[in-house]
C-alpha cells in the first residue's frame, strides 16, 4: 500500500532557526530590552525576510519563556524574573561543576585560545562576543568531561542561560573576574583536582547567580538600574 503524501514544509527550518538566533541574541545581550514590544511586520522588515518564518520562531521563543502576547498586537519580551534567574543557575552549576569535576579526572587540557579570546572580548564592547565566547568556554568543558548527556541537559535551558550570561555581563566590574575564574578552573581541570575544579565551577555560578539577582531585585524595588542596556562601557 502506497503511503499518504507528506505535507510540503513552506518555511525553510534553517531560515527559522536563524530568525530564532538572531531575536535571542538581541534578546540576550539586551538589544531588545525586557518590556520591549515588536511586531511581526517590524521584525521581517528589518531582518529582510517574509513573516513566516518569524511567526515560527516567536512561537518557539513564547515556549521558551522568552516573549509574551502583548496587549492588543504583537508580543513583548519577557521580564528577567530573579527567582527564574536563580533557578537557572542553580541547574546550570550542577551541570558545570559535574562536568568540571569529570573533565579533571580525565586531566583534560582546555585550549588556552578559550581564555585568551575571553580576555579580549571583555575588553571590547560587544555584549554578544562576551556571551559567545563565555559559551565556547563551557561547551569546552562539556565536551572535555566525555558525558553526552551534560550538554544536552545543559542545552535544554541554553536560551534562559545565555540571557543570564547577557545580564551579568553587562556590568563591567565582572568581564575581568569572570575570566580570572575560567582560567582557575581549567587550571584545576589541567591538574586533575576534581573536587578542586567542581568547587570552582559551582562556585563560580553561585556569584553569577547572585549579582544578577541581586541587581534585579535592586531594579524592581527601584535602587538599582536594570541590567538592560545593551552595549555597556
């Protein structure tokens, strides 16, 4: 028996998927800022595609959290939520620091270009190369623990992760210190000091942690600015 015809796809996956990309980087880094409205219409103009593809990725961004229906028209994007933040982060550092302590065993030697291209992004002013290398750097040492399973647990809460790391970039006073842990902890992994490197991992996202929401809170209750910005010095 012959089987029934698929159905014709209409929308490229990979011209969504890059939509997706490009609205959660902006998203993440702060280009479009919590609160902020957008529109289909405004969306395709200005990414120069047709509204299709669009619709499909601010469904996948609604199911992610990441925009709301906006009142009347259009969508809005998400408010960074502190207790979601912490949430977040309190996943991610059992997932990092496992992968850390598993990486050491093993006495993984993490490339020092991770380092150095860190370094360099945290002096620039670019928000998404800071998150873009801060990710390279924990994928890295996903890959060294040899576990498949930590990064797609990982992945599964990737997007509200590098919306943290967008938030928490963006406050100057932590590029350099960010990376001054990153090398400790590849230091630790290099050596093989297992309990060492997952002490410095799940420590190193417990201060993530806290400065995001410390500074949320600060900003709800109207002391502090919200980190939302974009491109800060």
């Amino acid at each position: 028996m012959k089987p029934a015809p698929l159905l014709k796809l209409h929308v490229a996956p990979d011209l969504v998927d890059q939509v997706y990309q490009a609205l959660l980087g902006a998203i993440s880094d702060g280009s479009l800022a919590p609160g902020a409205r957008i529109t289909q219409e405004e969306l395709a103009q200005q990414l120069a595609v047709s509204r299709q593809p669009v619709l499909q990725a601010l469904r996948l961004l609604k199911q992610d959290g990441l925009v709301l229906d906006a009142p009347g028209r259009g969508v809005q994007v998400a408010p960074l939520d502190a207790s979601g933040i912490a949430a977040v982060y309190q996943v991610r550092g059992a997932l990092d620091g496992l992968a850390a302590r598993l990486a050491a065993q093993r006495g993984q030697r993490l490339d020092p270009k991770l380092i150095e291209r860190g370094r360099k992004a945290a002096g620039g002013r670019s928000v998404q190369a800071m998150i873009d290398a801060d990710i390279a750097f924990h994928n890295a040492v996903y890959a060294a623990s040899n576990n498949p399973l930590i990064p797609r647990s990982a992945h599964l809460h990737w997007a509200h992760i590098r919306r943290a790391m967008g938030a928490s970039l963006q406050a100057a006073a932590l590029r350099d210190s960010v990376w001054d842990e990153h090398e400790a902890i590849a230091q630790a992994i290099a050596a093989g000091h297992a309990e060492h490197a997952e002490q410095l991992m799940r420590e190193h996202a417990a201060r993530a942690s806290e400065h995001i929401t410390r500074h949320l809170d600060a900003a709800t209750h109207g002391d502090g600015v919200p980190l939302a910005q974009g491109d800060t010095a």
